[in-house]
C-alpha cells in the first residue's frame, strides 16, 4: 500500500492534484442527500467552518484515478491482487478510456468505460455522520484513515440482517430508528494510520468525531461472488439511483465467465480490443456511448420471451438493413476495412466451425462486426439476434485443463454456480448488458454450465 505522508499531506494538497474546478458530489449530513459542488468551494468550506456552523457537509465520492494524486496512492497488495478491475476487466478499455478524456461530451458527462470505483479520497468534517449502507454491488471496501479518526457500526449480512436492512430502506423516512438497536452491531474505532477492510455486504455506518482525510475503494472479487449476486438482486428491489449502482456491474462478471472459461477449456470467447473508440462509414464514436448508452438506461430489462413478435421482427429487419446498405459501401469498423464478400461471409459465420490458433487455443467470437452489429457497443451481442438459428449446433468442450480446476479455491467454485445461475438471468433480458468482444454469450453460457458439471464429477464442490 502506498500513501502520502501524513505530516506533509493536507487537504491543500488534494485541491493542487485533483484540480480546483473539479465538480464533487457532497452530502448533507442532516437530509442524507447530495448536491454537487466545486472542489475549492468545498475545500474552502472545510478549512474554514466555524464550530457552530449549522451547515454539515460530507464530501465521500471524490474518485481520483485519472488525476495526479493517484499516483502517490495504492491500494492494499492483496486487494491489487484479487480487484477484478484489475485482473478480469479488459486493459485496452481502460487505455480507451485515457482516449475518450479528449471528448468534451465525455468530460462533461464523466462518461466512464471502466468501473472506476478504485480511489475515493474522503474528506469529512467533525460530526459527520452516514447513515446505515451496503456499498454498491456488494463490494468489498479498502479504507485508511491517512488524518483524523472514524468510528463504524457493522451489521454481519446474514439473510436475517438483509432482510432487516431491506425493509428498513424501503421504509424511508417513515422508519428514524438507528438500525444498529434493532440487531447486533459491531463498534470499530478506527485511528490515524490504521486501515480496515470491509467485506462483501456489510451493513456499516460511518461518524466522524474529528475532521479526517481517507483514502480507500471498492473492489469486486472472486471470493463473494455470491453475495455480490445478492446484493445486486437487492439493490434491483431498494431501485438507489443509477449513480449509487456500481458501475459496469453485468459486464465485469461476463468478463469473469470467459476468463475461467479459458483458462479451463482453452477457448477464447472475449476477443482481444481496440484501445481506440470504433471507427463507422469514416466517423468516429464512442464506442456508441453517446447514443446507444443514454437510449439503454431509459430502456426497462424485459425478458426476450415478453418481446412481441413485432419488435423481434424489427430486430431482424435492423440487421439485414444494416448488412444490405454495408453491402453497397466499405465500411471502416474498428480501424478495419470490410468488404462485401466479407460482410456475405460474416451472416453466417456464428454457424461455422471455429478457428484454432497456433497455440492450440479455440476462437470463439466474431471479429469482424464486434460486439454489435453496426460495429459499436451496444449491450446487445450479435448472438442475441441469430440465436434461434445456432445454439442448438454448438457442442461444449469435452477437454478441460484439469489441473487448472483443481487449483481453484473452495471459495471461488462455490461462488461459479450462483453465478451460472445469474448468467442465465442475464441473457433472458432485452439488454444483457454484455461486455464488447463477446458476441456468443449464449455458447459461452452453455459452455460455463458444462464446466461447472465436470468441476461437480470431479467432486471439487464443497470440499
């Protein structure tokens, strides 16, 4: 772990690094609702608030990893170790996202393609206080205490407890009990120079009793995937506000799928991509963000079996639409030019046998068309068109890399079958929200199911 040092590091410090007309989102401590704000201006306010100010403001979601200040953080070794951020999400979309900093669109709308949730500076004055919380997706927490002191209440995330905090959300503020009298709760003091790991769902509450500077984030991992799911299917019920939701929090567990799907079958199903944004007919887009991701928030996940038959067929009509006009013109996707018998070729590509690369890896997504079918990402795969024509002909692997299973923690294969399970949630909705290169999540999906049967033969569950 890396830290400034204290006796030289203020406040000062995170306004020179992070930038003054940086936009912040602060809380009220009495309302428990936020408002945004400049940096400075809140900086201003925390240096200079007298004693008796009935103004009580709480600054928790200054997140830093774009600016200078990261540089002089770092999270805990194991957590670096385990963070799928930084072990299962695609790199080159985190090059991407460097690209997309010169969109002014992009700046304006701190439109993000990576879960960045990794560095939150904390800045809080005394007696702040945030009420009773999971944090978003049942995430893990890293938090060190770099000045000043903070005092937690935490709630073991029994389903009895769950339960408890779910009605007592939905209550609102018609329940103003403190809901560590209503089960048994746990006081931690936590000093300057300490740090504390919060694990996957804990209930916590957070008081302040002198002004403190902290460091820490959130990190998704191998080890709660189950609870990750609950929290998740929880959050679905509570409906926080899209902002408070982890980010990408679908897409990272697709990445997750096709991670250990290769490494125990040797077949690709997530193709390596493009550090830059995708390239249509001469013009560049965000990788559809502009369009396409302000289109799906609005959009309701209704199952494909509550489609009508109207709105598949216009799906359908979408797709020869999109491939009949490409056929009059080179299209430029991803910085590759397409030509009209490759574009022929691509209609029926999904049904073909897939390549085997020269280190005896199997190729299993479509490259030419990316994740959607005009080139851009658009939370749709091309599978999710054409599945009814190809998912009966694909066969799972019958080789597994056996020592590869083996090796897998008790934690991490207890944790593969609700996730199955989930997945299969996922591709029932309009938009599964898979990540760009898979384009055959339904094979990816059957091909999980199969591993997770040989991992159950091999009696490695439970163990």
């Amino acid at each position: 772990m890396r830290m400034p040092n204290p006796k030289e590091f203020s406040i000062m410090n995170v306004l020179e690094l992070v930038g003054d007309t940086r936009q912040i989102e602060v809380f009220d401590v009495y309302t428990q609702k936020g408002k945004n704000m400049r940096l400075k201006d809140f900086v201003k306010y925390f240096n200079q608030r007298p004693s008796k100010s009935k103004n009580l403001l709480n600054s928790l979601s200054l997140e830093f990893s774009d600016t200078k200040l990261s540089e002089m953080v770092s999270a805990p070794a194991f957590v670096r170790d385990i963070d799928w951020i930084d072990n299962v999400w695609p790199k080159e979309l985190l090059a991407r996202q460097k690209n997309l900093e010169q969109s002014a669109w992009a700046r304006k709308n701190e439109f993000s393609i990576y879960p960045k949730v990794q560095k939150y500076c904390i800045m809080s004055v005394n007696k702040c206080f945030t009420d009773f919380h999971i944090d978003f997706g049942g995430t893990a927490v890293w938090y060190h205490v770099l000045k000043g002191e903070k005092v937690f209440w935490l709630i073991e995330p029994t389903e009895e407890n769950l339960k408890l905090y779910e009605k007592w959300m939905l209550a609102g503020n018609d329940d103003t009990r403190f809901l560590g009298k209503l089960t048994k709760c746990t006081r931690v003091r936590l000093r300057q120079g300490q740090t504390m790991i919060i694990p996957s769902g804990w209930i916590h509450s957070v008081y302040t009793p002198v002004d403190s500077l902290v460091f820490g984030g959130n990190f998704m991992h191998s080890y709660s995937i189950p609870m990750q799911i609950r929290i998740s299917h929880l959050e679905d019920r509570i409906k926080p506000e899209k902002k408070y939701r982890f980010p990408h929090f679908n897409q990272i567990f697709w990445c997750f799928i096709a991670q250990i799907v290769q490494k125990a079958t040797r077949r690709i199903y997530q193709r390596k991509l493009s550090p830059e944004a995708h390239n249509i007919n001469g013009s560049t887009t965000i990788s559809g963000a502009n369009k396409n991701h302000r289109n799906l928030v609005s959009v309701s996940n209704k199952s494909v079996d509550e489609m009508t038959e109207k709105s598949q067929k216009f799906a359908r009509s979408s797709v020869s639409n999109w491939l009949n006009a490409q056929l009059e013109n080179e299209a430029i996707i991803s910085e590759k030019v397409i030509t009209k018998s490759q574009i022929n070729d691509q209609k029926w590509q999904i049904n073909q046998t897939p390549q085997i690369n020269t280190d005896g890896h199997e190729i299993f997504y479509d490259e030419l068309l990316g994740n959607a079918i005009d080139g851009s990402y658009n939370y749709n795969p091309i599978q999710s068109i054409y599945d009814n024509e190809d998912k009966a002909k694909f066969t799972p692997t019958k080789n597994y890399e056996i020592d590869f299973l083996r090796s897998l923690p008790p934690l991490v294969i207890n944790g593969l079958f609700p996730l199955l399970k989930y997945a299969e949630h996922l591709l029932k909705l309009t938009h599964p929200e898979v990540i760009e290169g898979i384009t055959r999540p339904h094979h990816l999906v059957k091909e999980f199911r199969e591993l997770l049967n040989k991992i159950q033969k091999l009696g490695l569950l439970d163990q």
